[in-house]
C-alpha cells in the first residue's frame, strides 16, 4: 500500500463504530469486517497512522487487528487503546495481562500508547499505577501512558503527573471549557500531547434533525447550523476547521461510518480556504450547559 504525506498527520481515527454501535448518529451500526477494512485502508492512503481504540470498545481491538494484518501493516500503524481496570486493585500480573491480551488482538508488536480509560483511575497514579504504567514503557510493552479525561480539572491533574505524556480531552465549537483553563498552554509548556475527541459531539452536531430525548440541546445545535450558514460552509467544515485552526497542536481524532465519510472529512480538513474570525465564534456561541457538551449526561 502507497502512504501519502499529507496535512492529515494531525488526524487520528477513532474505531469505537468498528466494534460496537457508537454515536447518538449512528443508524447504521456496527460495520462488517470489509467495511472496517476500507475504512483503514482509506486512512492509510491520506497520511493517516494513528489509530484510537479501547479495551472497553466492544470488538474493536479485534476488528481493528484483523484489518491491520490484511493490510499488512502492523510496522506502520501507531495504535492507542485504553486500559479497563475493573476495580482500585493495583496488580503487575493483571496489568501485564491486559496490555498483552490488547497486543494480542491488535496483531501489533506493542501498543503506541496505553491511557487510562476514566478520568477517576488518576487517583491510582501516585499508588504504584504510574510507576508499573512506566516500567511496560522500559520493557518496550507501550510506548507513551496516557489519560482520557471529561473535566478541565482532571486534565490539569493529568499535566502534572510524571511520565504520563498523552491526555485525551473533550472539545468542539460548543465545548471550551478547556482553553478557558489554559489547559492547551500549559500542555505545550510541559511537553504532552493533547488528543481531542467529540470534536462533532458524537454526531449531534451533523443531524439534520434532533431525537426527542436531545430536546433540551436544540438551542445549540441551531446556534451552530445557523453560523454555518452565514458562512456559506457545511457544520462538518465549520466543526472540523474550528478544532484545526483554534487548536493548532493537538492531535484530532474523528470516528466514522464508512470509508466514503472518512474521505469527505479528510478533504474537508485539508482544504485551506476558510478564513473565519474564531475569536469571534467562541464570543457568539458563549457559555454552554454541561448536560448539552456531555453525552454521558445525555
């Protein structure tokens, strides 16, 4: 397979879809293992190598395996899952266990990353887990420890804590909440890498039409659908160019349906032609409610 160097080096793909029904706008489910395939394929023809996954994420890891070794690419793919821990329990053997058993499924040699999958299991760090999290990066089992976290203040935690250099945050055109908090600033200062997710808040932003049960977020999704169209662009422009443009080194990571839904976001995110006052989008869509920017709140 032929790799194009391209803008999209900042993207990472999201495969929660590829192992369980994922999204408030996913009608379509879980897709089939040739449908995975495509989806992998086409990000490696557009430059794009890392790769999103979790150990909770139903059969990701295995779909996201099997496609990486038809593919044959198992030197070339960065792969970052998230770490279950069912309990407060700290255990070398069990931990070891589960990074294998990742490995395993993956049909990679080792994990680009490891994060912490819930935001809570900080708590741990300072227990042993940061240090036996340090020692599978010694033995080459994982390369970089990181966090996935919801709150500003979980995040700020996460930057000060030794070793652990990837941390996974919430953020979109509705949800500023963490550069409000300086958290982009300060990540750069100290050298770790900021992974945004939700950047279309699991597809909330693209439905044309909202379920009843998501009533109570309408307000904002016309806010952003109108701004999108004073610009004469589409939502996924707007939300794809905001992150891109508003978060400069943050890697992005977007999760999708199909191959053909990958290409289109691709093409939006390498096209350079917005020029859009962002200062002036944040000062228009102001404060927006937890319950709307949170889908476990949903």
């Amino acid at each position: 397979m032929n790799f194009l160097v391209s803008n999209s080096n900042r993207l990472v793909l999201g495969t929660a879809q590829l192992g369980l029904n994922y999204g408030i706008a996913n009608i379509l489910g879980k897709p089939d293992q040739a449908t995975a395939n495509a989806i992998i394929a086409k990000a490696f023809e557009n430059g794009i190598h890392k790769f999103d996954t979790a150990q909770g994420y139903g059969e990701s890891e295995t779909v996201l395996g099997r496609a990486i070794a038809d593919h044959r690419l198992k030197n070339n793919a960065k792969i970052v899952s998230k770490l279950s821990l069912e309990s407060d329990n700290i255990n070398k053997i069990d931990l070891l266990n589960k990074i294998v058993r990742s490995i395993e499924k993956l049909q990679v040699e080792r994990l680009y990353g490891l994060m912490l999958h819930k935001q809570e299991q900080l708590e741990m760090w300072d227990d042993g887990l940061g240090q036996l999290l340090s020692e599978f990066v010694n033995t080459r089992l994982i390369q970089h420890i990181g966090v996935s976290v919801y709150t500003p203040e979980k995040a700020l935690q996460a930057l000060n804590c030794e070793n652990l250099d990837i941390i996974q945050i919430p953020s979109s055109i509705l949800d500023n909440r963490f550069l409000d908090a300086g958290v982009f600033e300060k990540a750069d200062r100290a050298n770790k890498t900021l992974y945004i997710r939700s950047v279309f808040l699991q597809g909330l932003l693209l439905m044309d039409d909202l379920p009843e049960k998501m009533v109570f977020a309408s307000d904002y999704h016309r806010k952003v659908a109108l701004l999108a169209e004073e610009l004469g662009i589409s939502v996924a422009e707007l939300a794809l160019w905001y992150v891109r443009e508003v978060f400069p080194e943050a890697k992005i990571v977007i999760g999708v349906d199909s191959s053909e839904q990958l290409q289109n976001n691709i093409d939006i995110w390498n096209d350079k032609s917005c020029k859009i006052d962002w200062a002036s989008i944040i000062k228009e869509i102001g404060f927006v409610p937890q319950r709307v920017i949170n889908p476990t709140l949903w």
